[in-house]
C-alpha cells in the first residue's frame, strides 16, 4: 500500500468514527423546556382507582426511579426547580392465557395501571406536559388464588409505571 492509500483510508476511518458520534452530547440530556432543571418535587401520588393503597407504592417507587436514573435529585419540599403530579386513575387485569388441561381457567393475566402525568417547570413557570397518559402493567399466574397473584403483581406494575414516567420527563418522550 502507498502513503497516499495508507492516509487516505486513516482519512476515512477517522471521518466515520466521528460522524458515528454526532448525536451524543456532554451535559444536561434534556429538551430546551427543562434547561436549567436540576430538581424535582414528587407530592403523594393520587389514586383514584378502587385499588387501594396504591398511592405510597407508586410514590416510592417514583422516587427510587429518579434516584436510580441520576438525571434530577429528588427533593421533598417546594424548593425544587420542578414539580411531577401523577394521579392513579385505573388498575386492570385482563386474562392473557388459559391453562393448558382446562381452556375454561385462566392461567395468566396482565395486571395494568393506567395513570395521568402532569410535569410542571418551576423556573419557566409553565407546564412541560398536563395529563398525559402512562401506564405499567407485568404478568402474574394464578396458582390457587388470584387476590394473593395481583398483591404480588402490584409493586412490579407500580415499578414499571414509574420506569415509564421518569422516561416521559427525562427523555420527553
């Protein structure tokens, strides 16, 4: 190979590396809306579903997730550069698969909880986004009862319901 080859191919190498990165960037990850926005305030969350006791698993587990994600501190006072409001509006279960032996039982259901977000800039003084619906559901089996399956199946789907919320205000999906 030639000189010129050998730069020419380094020339190349080094233009695809970089444009490989193009879309990365050093810093604040958020929109142009949340510039600025280091803090959020998570108030209890409401729950007007039949479910109870829904509204401390949920708001913990909001709170775990934020922590987890690192992109905003979790602050519980008003002195927070943000503030998220989420309300519990409807928890399901639906009949995913029956049991193989008797198609008449269910074996598997879908446990969802469908719930409203608003996202409040305090800096800017206006809202990201206002009831915007999220929802987090998982899978659970019957054995023998199906009350003691959707008790265990509630923390997960409160998990996932916060996975997705935290995406919708970090990521502004």
């Amino acid at each position: 190979m030639t000189g010129r080859a050998v730069r020419a191919l380094f020339f190349v190498s080094v233009v695809l590396a970089a444009s490989g990165c193009a879309g990365y960037r050093v810093g604040d990850i958020s929109g142009r809306e949340l510039q600025g926005v280091r803090s959020v305030y998570v108030p209890v969350v409401r729950n007007t579903s039949l479910t109870p006791d829904l509204d401390m698993t949920v708001t913990n587990a909001i709170i775990r997730r934020f922590n987890n994600d690192g992109t905003l501190s979790v602050q519980q006072n008003n002195a927070a550069d943000s503030e998220l409001d989420v309300t519990i509006t409807d928890v399901t279960q639906s009949a995913v698969r029956s049991s193989s032996s008797d198609i008449l039982v269910t074996a598997e259901y879908q446990l969802t909880i469908k719930a409203t977000a608003t996202y409040v800039n305090r800096k800017l003084g206006r809202k990201i986004f206002e009831n915007t619906g999220v929802t987090g559901s998982t899978y659970f089996f019957t054995q023998a009862d199906i009350q003691e399956g959707i008790r265990q199946a509630l923390p997960l789907a409160a998990q996932d319901l916060a996975n997705n919320t935290v995406k919708l205000v970090t990521e502004g999906w």
